[in-house]
C-alpha cells in the first residue's frame, strides 16, 4: 500500500484539477461538445452505431462512454464533460503502470505528475471532445506492450500479452482520426528490432495482427459510408499540396509542431492559451536532455519505442493545417512526459551512484547532498508547473474574450439568467407558465438551441432567429436576448426595439447578453410602410395572404430602384397562422429577381425564424437582401417570393380568401435595375 500512496496522491491532484469549476471553465459549451452530447443520447435511445455520421464523422469510444456519463448525471455539462475528466484521469494511472514496467517507480512518478498538472492534459480532461480518449488508449496500449520491450530474447511466452497489446491497439483507432498513425510505430519497431536482432519479431507481429482485426468493423464501416470520413479530408489540405509538388505547407507545419514544447503551443484560444508552449523554460531544458539521454540509448527496446512514438505521434499535426495542434499531437502525450522525467531521474540516480563511488569525501558529501536535493528539486519543479497551470487555464484563459466567444459563455450567461426567471400565471387557467423567449443566434436551426439542450433545466418557451435576418414578435407579451456574440442586426434594432429593459455585464464589464421587451401591436404593424397587396400569376390578393394553411404573408418593404453590385433590401412581415408542432422542417422562403422572360437572374432562399419555434400567432420581419450580380443586364425585373421545402423542392401551394388553389409563388412590385 506504501508503494501505491504517492500515485494515488497524484490522481488525486488530478481529480480535484479536473472537476474543479468543471461546468465554469470552460466558461460555456462549445458546439463540437453538444454534437457529441446529442449523439450519446441517440445511443441512449437505442441507437448504436460503429461510427457516427454528424458533425463530418466521428469515431465511436468517447461518444459511448459520454452516453453512460449522461445517463448517470443527466442532459447537463457535467454530463457532457465527466467522460473526459476519467479519460484524463486513466491517462495519468495507465501513463504511470506504463513508465514503472518499462522504466522505473520514479520515473513513472515524475511522468504522472506532470500529466496531472500540465495545461495541455488538463485542458483535455475537461472539455467533452473525444480526442480527450485517445491519450488514454495510447497509454493503455503502451502498459500492456511493455513486457514485449523488457523481453530478451523475445520469446513465445508473450502471445497473450501480444494479443491484448493488439486489442487495445485496435481500440484506440475507435477514438480520434489522429489515432491512425499509430500503429505505424508498431510497424516501424518491429521492422527495426527484426533487422537488428537478425530473425523476425514474432511478438510485435501479434500485436500488428490483433489490431488488424481489432479495427476491421470500424474500417468496413466507415469504407461503406458514403463521405464516411469527411473530417480527415477536410484536414488533408497540406498533403494534397504536396503530392502536387508544393511541399512548403507540409515543412512550415512540421517546423511549427516541433517547435510546440518550448517555443509556440497551439495558436487557437479554442484549445490552448494561444501560443502557450507545452513546457517552461526549465521543463522544456529537460525535456530535450532527457531526449538526449533516450537518443544514446536508441537501441534499447523501450528506448527505440518511444523515440519512434513521439514523433511519429506528432503527423497528424504536421500535416495538417493550424499547427501545431493540441488535439492532433494528443497520439504523443503519454510519451511527450516521460523525457524530462527521465532527465530528472537520471540526475536523481547519478547523485546516488557518485556517492556510493571511491571519490574523495568532500565530492562524496556533495553528491549525498544532491541525493536529498534533487527529489525535493523535482517536486518543486512539478509544484511551479502546477501553479503555472493554475494560473493560465483557471485565470487567464478563460477571460479571454475569443475564448467566451467560442465556448458561447454570453448563452451560457443567459441560461443561467433564464432559470432564474419567475413563471407567470396564465390569465384564465391560473396554471404556471414560462413566458416566451426569443433568442438571437447564429445558428438557430441546430448548434445553439442544441447548447441550451445541456446549459437549461426543465421546460421553457424559447424561439430561436437568426440574429442578421429575422425579429420575431410572439403573439404573448415577451422578451429578446441579444447575445454579445450574437447581437441583433443594429438595423433592426434600432428601427423596432427600445432600449433594452437588462444588460448582463462579464466580470470585466463587458457585455454578456441585452435583454428587450417585445409588444407587436396591430397599430405598429399598420404604422409600418409596407405594402400588403401581391399578384399571383392570375388574380392580386390582399394581406394577409394563405401560404400552405401553415403561413401567412403580410406584406413587404422594398427599394423600387437599385443598380448593378448594390444590395437589394427587401423586408418581408410573416405570420403563423398553424404552427407544426415544435417540428424542425427543412422549410425555405425564396426571393428571386425575374427578367422580362421570366428567368432567374438573382436571388436568396432563406428562413430566418426556424420552424420549431413557431406558434400561433408569431409574427416576424425577414431581411431577404439580395446581392444584385455586377454584371446584370439594367431593366426592369419583377420579384417573386414563396415557400418550398429543401428535402424535396416541392413549393407550399398560396390560397385565395375562399380556399382556392391560386398557385405557388407571389409576384410583388417591379425592380428597376439602372
């Protein structure tokens, strides 16, 4: 049990770093997490793919655990994020049984401690990305090799252990796409040991062929989707460059990657404090020495494999583009910690033999001093880094302004607004209701109602618009928030809204989110300068005029002349008249500009008030600005508006006042391009 105290002190001080303000810091939830999140949930309603298609691809492991995470804690961040701080937590344990088989207790020590504190281990612990198990399985992967590089002779006792390194191998390739270079190192050091022992290396052999089987479902699958690995392609952009005879990208991104421990960490605020190298000064000094030592040695087994993993770990990031990459590079962070616990243990070791050695006793008593000292010296140097860590990801990073950007802390900061919010009392039933929200966004459809999914408790009455296009007005008395990253187009703003009623402050006393008090009355809408008459290609009608017993339009605002490479501004007034049942239809309101003949010349689909939001009653203004092309003809051009949904193209019929069939599209007043 003594033997194991200093480790479990360890994890610990990992633990406490990694739940610490865990749903604070991150200051919100970034959208990569929740696409995770929403997959493990389908897995919790009975779906239970090999790979997942959303959000470009993604590889099973994290997503599956994330789903067990969520079902013990519920839809909320610590549901979203747990899974990772017990990935970074096993990354620590598995890092440690990996370097005391292959090395020594101290040196394994020495590496779990500075895994446990590090910024770039910790922030992977903390957010709910599924690169956060890849560093695990590297790990796990390594432990279970490790009899393989402290054999001899190499001998036939070694299958099981062959066996269950090739199983874990094969997983890890479940995790991140970053995680396919690695079975290259086992290729590589069997390639190697083979040549240099003269006769093959039936246990890495084993490994190599375990893994192969291991990964055939996962390989078959993503092979048999169509687009199945989107993600790595979209990130091949340098290799292409290459293989077309442009190496520079793939040189400038490898130069960038190794300079990642000491000179300049991954430069988006997203993942890192931009910048911010992997180790300090005298960390990184270490670092290099302990290389150093491992490179002297390179024909040791344990050696050879870790010289090849660390660089080899480090492809994915230099192939690709952003680099150096935190995310990318996470293949070579078990091993990244060992060399300058190596350096560190080799000083200790020294000090002891030159101690035990025939020297003359002033040096033996100076040696016997630095065996006391450098323990001491090794513990103070992890302490440094603890506070270093502490004080960039808990302090700096989080206040960063492009950090709150994409962890969207301004809607975090409104969900926890929102729930604070006393229910009101309906007028005749007297049952509790939440007023409606309207919410401005940047992706309404999807991404950041999908966030309040994880960030809100309980039921609310919320409308999301896109925040540049649309203002909706519910048919209750409600309210907007206006995001700080978000904000309501100032055009809109200031021709429909007053002042806002809250603004909620970030600690530095900036702007988190506004809040507006919405009252569309029927004498502002008249108030408003619109026309309410359009044609359909047989009679006129008058607003409000029937769109697919669903929609009604209202009327419309425009520009009578413009000319060519301007923007033509056109503002439709819509109203619910049938919502659909909170659905999320793949609906589209087009405005296109018509020649003389009829034909398209410009024009933007568009629907700024998703469908899952609409109630009865709801009305809403769109901006339908049209980019007017720099080289169209001047002439007269008419505008025609409808709806049509985009799963099939199929356009919502209009009905006249009696229920008559009239067509699909309105034609609205003539454009004059001059």
């Amino acid at each position: 049990m003594k033997r194991w105290l200093p480790i479990l002190v360890i994890l610990i001080i990992a633990a406490a770093l990694r739940l610490i303000a865990l749903d604070q810091v991150p200051p919100g939830l970034q959208h990569d997490e929740v696409i995770h999140g929403h997959d493990a949930i389908t897995v919790l309603l009975g779906y239970h793919p090999l790979y997942f298609a959303s959000n470009a691809g993604n590889e099973p492991l994290f997503i599956y655990l994330m789903s067990a995470a969520i079902n013990l804690l519920g839809t909320n961040v610590f549901g979203i994020r747990i899974a990772a701080v017990m990935c970074g937590l096993l990354t620590v344990l598995f890092s440690y049984l990996w370097n005391r088989r292959a090395y020594n207790h101290r040196t394994a020590l020495i590496a779990a401690s500075f895994i446990a504190v590090n910024f770039w281990p910790l922030f992977l612990s903390r957010v709910g990305l599924r690169a956060a198990s890849l560093p695990m399985m590297v790990a796990l992967t390594a432990y279970l090799f490790s009899p393989i590089l402290s054999q001899k002779d190499g001998g036939e006792s070694l299958v099981l252990s062959s066996i269950m390194a090739g199983i874990a191998l094969g997983i890890t390739l479940y995790t991140y796409p970053a995680s396919r270079v690695f079975p290259i190192v086992f290729f590589l050091f069997w390639l190697l040991h083979s040549v240099f022992s003269r006769r093959l290396h039936k246990p890495t052999l084993y490994v190599l062929i375990a893994a192969l089987i291991t990964i055939t479902p996962l390989a078959y699958t993503i092979a048999t989707l169509p687009q199945g690995d989107q993600r790595l392609q979209q990130l091949s952009g340098p290799v292409q460059e290459a293989l077309h005879g442009n190496w520079q990208p793939v040189l400038t991104y490898s130069i960038q990657t190794l300079g990642v421990f000491t000179f300049a960490g991954d430069p988006i605020a997203r993942y890192n404090l931009p910048g911010r190298p992997i180790f300090d000064p005298i960390t990184g000094l270490l670092f290099y020495f302990g290389l150093m030592l491992s490179i002297k040695h390179w024909r040791d087994p344990r050696e050879l494999f870790a010289l090849l993993w660390l660089p080899i770990g480090l492809l994915p990031s230099m192939l690709s583009d952003s680099a150096p990459s935190f995310l990318r590079a996470s293949v070579s962070l078990p091993v990244t910690f060992l060399f300058p616990a190596i350096a560190m243990d080799w000083g200790i070791q020294e000090a002891l033999v030159r101690t035990g050695k025939g020297w003359h006793r002033k040096y033996q008593s100076v040696f016997a001093r630095l065996y006391k000292i450098l323990p001491i010296a090794a513990i103070l140097m992890i302490g440094l880094n603890s506070v270093l860590t502490i004080h960039a990801y808990f302090v700096v990073w989080p206040n960063r302004s492009d950090v709150r950007e994409v962890y969207r802390s301004d809607l975090a900061q409104a969900a926890r607004w929102i729930e604070q919010q006393p229910t009101r009392t309906a007028p005749r039933s007297g049952a509790s209701v939440d007023q409606p929200i309207v919410i401005a966004s940047t992706n309404p459809r999807d991404l950041d109602p999908f966030l309040y999914d994880f960030e809100l408790n309980g039921q609310h009455d919320l409308r999301w618009i896109d925040r540049a296009y649309a203002l909706t007005f519910p048919a209750q008395r409600s309210i907007l928030i206006s995001p700080a990253y978000a904000p309501i187009d100032p055009s809109m703003r200031s021709r429909f809204l007053a002042d806002p009623s809250f603004v909620s402050k970030f600690d530095d006393g900036s702007t988190a989110f506004e809040v507006y008090d919405l009252d569309w009355a029927s004498t502002r809408l008249a108030a408003t300068n619109i026309i309410t008459t359009a044609r359909t290609d047989s009679l006129i009608l008058t607003a409000p005029i029937d769109i697919g017993h669903s929609l009604q339009f209202l009327g419309y605002e425009t520009q009578s002349i413009t000319q060519p490479g301007e923007m033509l501004k056109l503002t439709l007034y819509w109203r619910v008249s049938k919502d659909v049942g909170a659905q999320q239809l793949p609906l589209s309101l087009f405005v296109h500009l018509l020649n003389a003949r009829g034909d398209f010349a410009a024009g933007r689909d568009l629907l700024a008030y998703p469908t899952a939001g609409w109630r009865d009653g709801d009305v809403w203004l769109q901006q339908n600005d049209v980019q007017i092309p720099s080289t169209l003809d001047v002439g007269t051009y008419r505008v025609e508006i409808g709806a049509y949904s985009q799963a099939d193209n199929v356009r919502w019929r209009i009905y006249d006042p009696t229920g008559n069939d009239v067509g699909d599209r309105l034609l609205l007043a003539e454009i004059t391009i001059k």
